[in-house]
C-alpha cells in the first residue's frame, strides 16, 4: 500500500498554535510530518466523548462517562468533564457549526479550523465558538490563548461573521477545566504568519 502523501502545506490550528510557541527543530519537523503523511486505520482518538459533549452543549443531554460506545481514555476525560463543568456565557446557547465551513487559507498554508460548537446570542447571532480539548498532557504555555486566538480570526475575518467576541472564543482543557480566552490578536496573527511562512518553507523538505 502506497503512502498517503499531502501535498500542499496543510494543518490544523492546534499545530500551528504550538508551533507558534517555543519548539525545537525536532518537534517542529515531527509535528508537520505527521500532516503531510497522515497514517491510515484507527486512532486513539475521542470522537465519541466529542459528541456528547457537543450534544450536551447543543441540547442540553447528559454527559454519560460510563456508554458502551466509550473506550477508556474517552471515560476518563468525561468523567472530569463532568466533576469541572463548564457553562456557556450567559443567555448564550449553543449550534453545531456547519460541516461545509471553508478552510482557512493563509500564506501558503491550509489550516483547518474546527470549533466543537458555535455560541450565539439568545437571537441566534453567533458571537463565538469553543474547542474542547481531552487529551491527558495539557495545552503547553500559550498554546491555549493562541488556538483561541486563531479561532476568533477564522469566525471573525475568514467566515465574516461582524459580532464574534474575544471573550466568546475560549479553549477548554476537558481534564483540568482550565479555560484560555483569546489573547492579543495582532500579536498573535503576526505570529501565525512568520509561523506559516516556516510551515510551507519547510514543507517541500520533509
């Protein structure tokens, strides 16, 4: 079987938010690998911990830790899920975002942009998004602010939409219930281009 190859410089936000903060050569040449050469077959992902979280948010139903469909590590982030709890801001609710969102193009590199639900106004007016991230080791520094940093340009400037608010774009760390807000947008946009301009440098090379 062939190698899947990805040709274009391709992420996703949570890489190049990490790749914005310190990283070693090393890390960096992993991180992208990983992108360009995507590995077939199953994953240890959380998929299905992703989706009840989202219909909990969404429509209000109970997160189960203990469903049949769960494997461990997905039992271990919604039972802290659970024991931290996180509320939407208020008279906000709750909507999937839309499965045809476009990507996100930005100096040479394609950044995929997936908030696990939008927030919006009590008149349906989306004001934000959340991304919750389960997996056992926590965000390093700033890694958390600069995702949501990137989340809030996205909703704001790639899917024009006028009323996205810093304070309704957050990342959501499910095991320790720490919550990063939007950081210093200029700043952070500033370097998420030196960043990208690295990314499809070195893409070529990999």
């Amino acid at each position: 079987m062939s190698q899947k190859i990805v040709q274009n410089p391709t992420v996703t936000f949570s890489t190049l938010a990490k790749l914005m903060g310190s990283t070693t050569s090393s890390n960096l040449l992993t991180l992208l690998r990983g992108h360009k050469y995507p590995e077939d077959g199953p994953k240890r992902s959380y998929q299905n911990a992703q989706r009840q979280v989202i219909d909990h948010f969404v429509y209000g139903t109970p997160i189960n830790p203990t469903g049949s469909a769960l494997r461990a590590h997905e039992t271990e982030a919604l039972t802290a899920f659970t024991n931290n709890g996180l509320c939407l801001p208020a008279s906000c609710t709750a909507r999937r975002p839309s499965t045809g969102s476009p990507k996100w193009q930005f100096h040479g590199v394609e950044i995929s942009v997936f908030p696990d639900v939008l927030v919006q106004s009590s008149g349906s007016v989306i004001l934000g998004g959340i991304k919750v991230n389960f997996n056992k080791d926590s965000l390093a520094r700033g890694v958390g602010p600069s995702m949501a940093a990137l989340l809030h340009h996205y909703l704001a400037n790639v899917l024009s939409m006028p009323l996205i608010a810093s304070r309704s774009c957050f990342i959501y760390e499910a095991r320790s219930g720490a919550v990063h807000s939007c950081g210093s947008p200029t700043r952070l946009l500033a370097s998420a281009q030196a960043t990208c301009n690295i990314i499809a440098a070195v893409w070529p090379t990999l």
